[in-house]
C-alpha cells in the first residue's frame, strides 16, 4: 500500500475527497496532510477524519530539509498538493521527481501562472467569454502551473454563466477525477 502526502493551504475539499476516496481502497492512503496555515479548514478536517496534520512556515519551507525528511520517516511515496499556493522548493522536487501532483481548476496552459488560483481563476474564464473550462492534473516543476500534463477534463461554459456557477462545475469535475488519476499515477511506482 502506497503513501501518500497532502499539501493545503486552504478548505480542503479535495483533500477530504481523496482521503474518503483512498480509505476505501488497498492502493494507498493518506498518510499526512501539511499546510502552511494554521487556521486552514483542512487541518478540521484532518482530525475529524483522523489524519495526521503538520503546520509548517515559510522559512521551515523554503530554508530547511525539515519537510523532506518529515516525508521521509513517514516513508511517503508520493505527493499531492490540493489547493496549495506555495512553491515547491528544489529540495522537495529532488526528493520526489515525477512523484509530486497538483490540479488547477483550468485547462492550461490557458489562466495559469503565479496568483492564479480559486476564484480568480473562474473569473478569468468568464471575463476572456471561454466556452469551456475544466481542470488539469499536471506534473510539480520549479515553475507555476508549468509541468507534465497527466490529464484535462473538460466542462462547458455557457455565456450567462457566473464565475460561482463555473467554480461549482469544475469543483464537480476534481471530486469526479482527481482521486483516480492520482491512483494511475502512484501505481506506476
Ligand atoms: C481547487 O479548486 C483546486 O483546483 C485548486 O484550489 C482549489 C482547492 O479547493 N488548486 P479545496 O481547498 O480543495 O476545497
């Protein structure tokens, strides 16, 4: 049974779906959830469903191999980051090449990059008149938005359609998707 890591900065509903998802399987589970902010929804959610949860800083993050080798001891096998803003420092890449993944809830390359995250994101949709968004699930590089693309899902956009209304369609789309393609992608290890 495979390890896995869940990176958030925020709600978490991702990462609450993936650990409802994995806790029902033999392939892997969530060993661990990290967040960068202590008053982020996931670390609710983490102890309610009784994951273990680590709160780190900026400089623990980016000037210290403190993370690598709480990842390590945990003997995780791979990382997810589910709504997470940071990012991924070189040493983390090192220690996991291929093994880190994230969803932007676009079709990139198209409204990705630094600062575009939530609802900015949904925004940008409406405001360029896109008759389609979606999600990515893409490989972690050193560069926002910008690795290997494992896989898009796509929904339609309808001209009367609000930035809420797309935000919920391409929620629907992450809870559908982003648990099974993790799972193709950790078994290739
Ligand atoms: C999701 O839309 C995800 O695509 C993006 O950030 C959002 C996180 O939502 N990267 P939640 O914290 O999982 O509810």
């Amino acid at each position: 049974m495979k390890k896995i890591a869940i990176f958030a900065s925020g709600s978490g509903s991702n990462a609450e779906n993936i650990i409802t998802y994995f806790s029902a399987r033999n392939s892997a589970r969530v060993e661990l959830i990290l967040s960068n902010r202590s008053d982020a929804m996931v670390l609710e959610r983490a102890k309610r469903l009784q994951v273990e949860a680590v709160v780190f800083d900026r400089d623990t993050f980016y000037h210290s191999d403190r993370i690598v080798s709480l990842l390590r001891d945990r003997a995780i096998d791979y990382v997810v980051l589910a709504g997470f803003l940071w990012l991924v420092p070189a040493n983390l890449l090192a220690a996991f090449p291929d093994r880190i993944v994230n969803i932007h809830p676009a079709l990139l390359p198209r409204h990705g990059g630094k600062g575009m995250y939530g609802d900015r994101v949904h925004r940008a949709v409406v405001e360029a008149g896109d008759a389609e968004s979606g999600i990515t699930i893409h490989r972690v590089n050193e560069v926002y938005d910008s690795g290997d693309i494992v896989a898009q899902y796509r929904v339609p956009v309808m001209p009367s359609d609000t930035p809420e209304q797309v935000a919920s369609k391409v929620h629907a789309l992450e809870y559908q998707y982003f648990p099974i393609e993790i799972e193709k992608e950790l078994l290739k290890f």
